[in-house]
C-alpha cells in the first residue's frame, strides 16, 4: 500500500511518534502543532469513529489533551499558498512567460520529485511557492515567534499530514534554499501515526468535546479545505486569481468544473475577456500521460495542477488504510467539498488571520519578505542518480 501510493520511494513507513512524545515532555520546548485538510477527512476511520464525531475540532481536542501548547490548521496556510501562487500565475501568465508550457503546482512533494527526476526540462515552470506545510513552519518560526516573543529554536513544529512524503519534504530536500538557515516543520506524523498516538495516550476521543483552533494561525477558509482532493488547489486558486483580475468574486463554484475522480481532467474559464486553460491530473501514470501530450504539442495549458497520489491528499499514503483506498478517496473528497459549503469563508483572499499576515507582516503577496520565507529555488536540490532509478521502479503505472 505505502509503495503504490508514497510516490517518492519511502518504502519503510518511520514512526516518528516518539520524538513527539519527546517535545512534549520537553520543558523548554513551546510545541506547535498543524493539521492538513485532507486529515480531517480520514483520521477517525481508523478508530472506528462514525464521520459526525470524527471532526477536525475533535481532534484538536485530543492534540490539546496530549499537551500541545498551540493547536493551528495548516487550511490557513492553504490559503497562503493560494495567495502567493494565484500571484504568481497571473504574474506568469501577463508576462507571456506560459505561451510554450504551463506553470505547475508545487505543493505536493510526491510530484515534485517526479518532476524533478523524469522532467528536469520543465523545473523552471514549478510555482516556486512551497507547500502549505513548509510555509505554516516558516510563518511559525517568524511571523509567530515573534508575536508570542521567543526564539524560533524553542519551537518545535509538528505537522499531522495524509502523506509520506511530507516526511522528506520536511527534511528540506526540496523546499530549502541554500540561505535558509532554520528548519520550517521539525516532525511530520501521518494520519496513521497520530491515530496510533491516541491510542497509546488512552484518548477517548469520543468522550471529547470540539476544541476551538488557536490564533494566529488557524482560521482557514473553504478553498484552503479543498486543497485536500484532487482538482481543489486549482479551484481554490483560481476564486483568488480571478479575483484579483476581476475585482470581484465568482460565484464559489465557478470553477467545478476540474472536480472529478478522472485522473485528468481540463477545463478553460473566461477571466474578463482572457482565457484562461486548466487542467488537473492524479496519480503519476496520469501525470506522465498528460506530460507527454504536453511535451508533444498535444495538449496546451496554461496552469495545471498534479497531486501524486490517485483522488489527491484524501486518498494520501499517510491515510488509514481501508481495504478499497481509491473508493475512500473519492468519499473523503466528497466531504471536503461539503466543509467547503458549509464554510463561512469560501475564498483565500478573505481570511482574516491571512489579511492581517499580510498587513502586518508580509505586505503583499510576492513581497521581498514573501518570497524569502514563502518561495524556494527548484534548482538548489537535484536529485541524485540512485534516488531517480528508485522512483522509476516505485511509479504507479495505472491510468485512470
Ligand atoms: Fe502527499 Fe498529497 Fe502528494 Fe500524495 S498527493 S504525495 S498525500 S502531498
């Protein structure tokens, strides 16, 4: 299972729940702890808990229980990466710089390194925003460090996420410039591992009531929610960008249109006279496919999302594993989608915790400050030989 579905050749899932038990137990350590959209979907399957009570405010209650000092959801730093990357692509996209290939998403660490390995010609049209687990460790290290006044050292940053490959990601393989001097995220635990930490804490999760999410950092808006499925970060990415064009908001589900299980979908939207063409793809098979039609002169795009694993983060390698992942992930994105409605805020640009980052903090999206703590240089890590070979034996070749 963690071979079909870890993309970057984790073969040996690590259980890194005993450093977490450490920075807990640690004195002089302020533990900060992020959860991933696509958790909230998942994470009570495991512990035989019906979908009502298995709530994300659920299980920042148990996170709370366990002794975290703050409690945030990495939905706030999706939104963030939509700031930044909607910035990006109609800064790319006015400057003519996407006429012969399209600019990619970066946010999932499994693709990036298939990028990387099989497609090095196309690494200049990655989106250089790192991943919402990367920029909700450098916000916390900056931004939060110095609002509750305490060295970035002191804090450990634990992030719970659907996915193995966060785990390298984490490490800063991909995601670290050469300047950067601190780690964003310390510890990264799957969804699998956290579910085993509730049960060797003895939490009852069920006797629990909701938590609310600590501030700064943790209203997150119904876009970042969907960064979770496949099609979502596209989505959630083009309500901002067209926002921005426009000056005013679409309707939330303007853009439903790269919703869906195939593994690649295309879509074009008209954004004030320019149009604008999509598409989305999941799973490497897919991806490969839809690269080689764009290599070919087949395809033409100008912004296009992939996520490694087939459905998305819901149907991530860090997830419980059900005995039918694939149908999971369709189930797990359904409900993403329906956080999304429910969701008082259904666009990035419109979370207050996000406006007041920039205002006093950042500036604007693509600031000098932005870049330097939101963006990485695709070119400051390659990967090597044997890493490349592996990868090619551990590639899912389904198309769907
Ligand atoms: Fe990780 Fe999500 Fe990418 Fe899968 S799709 S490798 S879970 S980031």
């Amino acid at each position: 299972q963690c071979i079909t579905h870890c993309p970057v050749g984790a073969l040996r899932e690590r259980d890194d729940t005993s450093e977490v038990l450490d920075a807990l137990a640690d004195p002089d350590k302020i533990t900060v702890v992020q959860i991933a959209p696509a958790v909230r979907a998942a994470w009570g399957e495991s512990l035989g808990l019906p979908r009502e009570l298995a709530t994300v405010r659920r299980l920042a209650a148990a996170l709370r229980s366990m002794g975290f000092d703050y409690i945030f959801d990495t939905t706030f730093s999706a939104d963030l990466t939509i700031m930044e990357e909607a910035a990006e692509f109609l800064k790319r996209f006015t400057a003519g710089e996407l006429k012969e290939y399209p600019m990619f998403t970066s946010c999932c660490p499994g693709w990036v390194r298939f990028l990387k390995s099989q497609y090095p010609q196309l690494v200049p049209y990655l989106s250089t925003a790192k991943s919402p687990q990367q920029m909700f460790g450098a916000v916390t290290k900056s931004y939060f460090a110095e609002r509750i006044g305490v060295p970035p050292e002191k804090i450990c940053c634990v992030s719970i996420m659907p996915c193995l490959a966060k785990k390298a990601e984490k490490n800063g393989h991909m995601y670290v410039k050469q300047t950067d001097s601190i780690q964003d995220v310390d510890i990264a635990l799957t969804t699998r591992e956290m579910d085993r930490l509730i049960r060797s804490e003895n939490i009852n999760v069920s006797s629990l009531p909701e938590a609310e999410f600590d501030s700064p950092l943790g209203v997150g808006s119904g876009a970042g929610v969907i960064f979770g499925a496949t099609g979502g970060v596209m989505e959630a990415a083009l309500r901002t960008a067209y926002y921005s064009v426009v000056g005013t908001n679409p309707s939330p589900d303007a853009f439903r249109a790269v919703r869906g299980q195939e593994g690649w979908r295309e879509a074009e939207f008209d954004m004030n006279g320019t149009v604008v063409r999509c598409a989305v793809a999941s799973g490497l098979a897919n991806a490969r496919h839809l690269i080689e039609a764009i290599l070919a002169g087949q395809a033409h795009y100008d912004f296009v999302e992939v996520m490694a694993c087939p459905g998305g983060c819901v149907g991530g390698g860090g997830q419980p594993i059900p005995f039918e992942q694939s149908e999971q992930a369709e189930i797990r994105g359904e409900l993403l989608y329906k956080l999304d409605r429910l969701s008082p805020l259904r666009y990035s640009h419109e979370n207050p915790e996000i406006k007041a980052l920039y205002d006093q903090y950042l500036g604007e999206p693509l600031s000098e400050r932005a870049e330097d703590l939101l963006h990485t240089d695709h070119n400051s890590w390659t990967m090597p030989l044997s890493l490349r070979l592996q990868m090619q034996d551990t590639e899912d070749t389904t198309i769907h």
